[in-house]
C-alpha cells in the first residue's frame, strides 16, 4: 500500500524522489576518483623526449630520454628500428674515422678506416640540465666486429652505443692517427693516462684499446668472454677515459642479441666517488618493442651523485 501511494505521487514518467540523491552520491563518488588519480604523488609519468634521428639502412636509429613526473631523468636510451637491423648495408658510408696511415694522399676505406658505419646524436635539449653531465650519443655499427689490437672475441658483428659525458666537439679533438685504434700517438699516451682510483669501477682494466675519436675503453676484467677459456661474446659494459677523466658509459652489443623477445636488464659497476655532480645510472637495459617494430638501449636506474 505505501509503495503503490509513492508511485501514484510520482506520476507517470516523472523520476521518484529518491533517485536525485543517488545521481549525487554517484557524482561525488566520481569525482572523488578523478581528484585522486590526479593527485600530485600519482601524476602520469610524460612521454619521452625524443633527440637527434638518422638514418640506417632501411630504418632509423634515435635517442631519447624518459623522466619522471618530478622531471628527475628516469632513462636515456636509443631507438633502433627493426627495419634498421634488417637491412644495415655491409659496406661503409664516410661516416667512420679515418687516417692517410701510408701518406700517399688518400685514405684506404678498408685498411685506414675504422670498420664501422657511425652516428653523432645529440639527447634532447629540453632535458640537457635534468640529464647533465650526458649530452650526447656515438652510435656504431661493426659489421665486421673489432680488430686488433682488440681481443679476438670481439671480432663479430655488434653494436657500441657510447653514452657521453662531453661534447662531440671534446670527442673530436680526440685526434686520428697511427697508434692503437687510429689514433694519434701524442693524443694516445694522454688518452691512457689512468683515472684517480676512486673514479675507476671495480675490475674494470686498460688494455690500451684508446681510439681516434671516441677516447680510451677499460674493459671489466670479469667479463665472460675474457675468460679462460672466453665464453662467447654477447653484452658487455665498457667505460670510457681520456686524460684520466670517465667519458663514456657504453654497452657493447652483439647483433645476434637482437631478437624479438628481447627484455633484460644488467648492473652497471660504480666507483667510490663521482668527478661530475649529477645523475648516473645503475643499469643498463635491452628490449624490444612489438608494438614499434623497434629495439632500444638504454640507461636506466639513475640516482643522482654529489662530486667528490
């Protein structure tokens, strides 16, 4: 009987009384969830900063820098498209350093020239203060791998991805020449002049591997594929050194790693003391992308050192 009075005062089609207050509760109960998600702590993390892009083969290779909703640097990376990795010319392009080690005039693409198709890319500049002491990116393709005076095991195709802590400018005063990879021999000593202890990673070693144009590589004396015997080469971590000062950061990669259900992280070993104040990354990560058809390298896992 009281519900067939309420709906006789209700009347035909008009909403009952009680309905208005459930729209309300529902309204509120929405925007409190809007409010939250949108909170400071919550906020969505933007998209990454792209940088410098170039060609390669059929692709593209690029960088990148990813960063938190506080602005603080959460990767920097670079960008390989599969199509890149499916059709990387075998012969080289003019962009390899190069020396007249003969002095007859000329240069001999494939007795006076690194073997390698090389890329200067610079990070993006909207991130240059969030990123610094990093800046910018050398990109090489070693169809041919490493020669000697590098060890024999990184004589197969692979990937150096430098991640530098100085200009390109700086890199290319870093002179060609006849000593070590093609580099100038007064340039060579200074490139292997040690860096102080504190600054140096644990097990990490010189060999004089100093090149023209990229600077000196130490080498992580724990690295399987140095070993005894060497296991095959696949990934490894090399720092960079010039004057006694780290450069680089760079992973050295071999092709065949490249695959479509790549995804893998590995640390990255840290010294006692940083020279340069700013943010260093604790790992470096490998993954592909299905959804770009894309692979990326990159440093990840930052936390933001004082200099000392």
């Amino acid at each position: 009987m009281h519900g067939e009075k309420m709906r006789s005062k209700a009347g035909p089609g008009s909403m009952p009384s009680h309905i208005p207050y459930l729209v309300l509760v529902l309204v509120a109960m929405v925007a409190a969830v809007t409010l939250q998600s949108c909170s400071p702590g919550e906020a969505s993390e933007p998209d990454p900063y792209q940088g410098d892009s170039a060609e390669l083969g059929t692709g593209t290779v690029s960088t990148y820098v990813q960063t938190d909703a506080a602005g603080e640097i959460k990767s920097i990376g670079v960008r390989l498209s599969a199509a890149a990795l499916e059709s990387f010319p075998l012969e080289l392009d003019g962009t390899a350093p190069c020396f007249d080690v003969d002095g007859d005039g000329t240069e001999d693409p494939h007795t006076e020239c690194f073997m390698m198709l090389r890329r200067d890319l610079d990070l993006p500049s909207a991130t240059a203060q969030a990123m610094a002491p990093f800046g910018y990116v050398q990109f090489n393709y070693n169809p041919h791998g490493h020669p000697a005076p590098a060890p024999p095991v990184y004589a197969k195709p692979h990937f150096d991805f430098h991640f530098y802590l100085v200009g390109l400018d700086d890199v290319k005063e870093i002179r060609t020449g006849t000593c070590g990879f093609f580099i100038d021999c007064d340039v060579y000593e200074t490139a292997r002049i040690p860096v102080p202890d504190r600054y140096m990673p644990p097990a990490y070693i010189e060999v004089g591997a100093a090149a023209g144009e990229e600077g000196n590589h130490l080498l992580l004396s724990t690295a399987p594929e140095l070993g005894d015997p060497p296991a095959d080469f696949t990934q490894t971590f090399i720092f960079g050194s010039y004057d006694g000062h780290i450069i680089f950061y760079e992973p050295m990669i071999a092709v065949s790693v490249f695959i479509e259900s790549l995804d893998e992280c590995h640390e990255i070993a840290r010294p006692t003391a940083w020279e340069v104040a700013g943010p260093y990354p604790t790992q470096y990560c490998m993954r592909y992308l299905p959804g770009e058809e894309a692979y990326t390298v990159s440093l990840e896992s930052f936390v933001r050192r004082e200099a000392n």
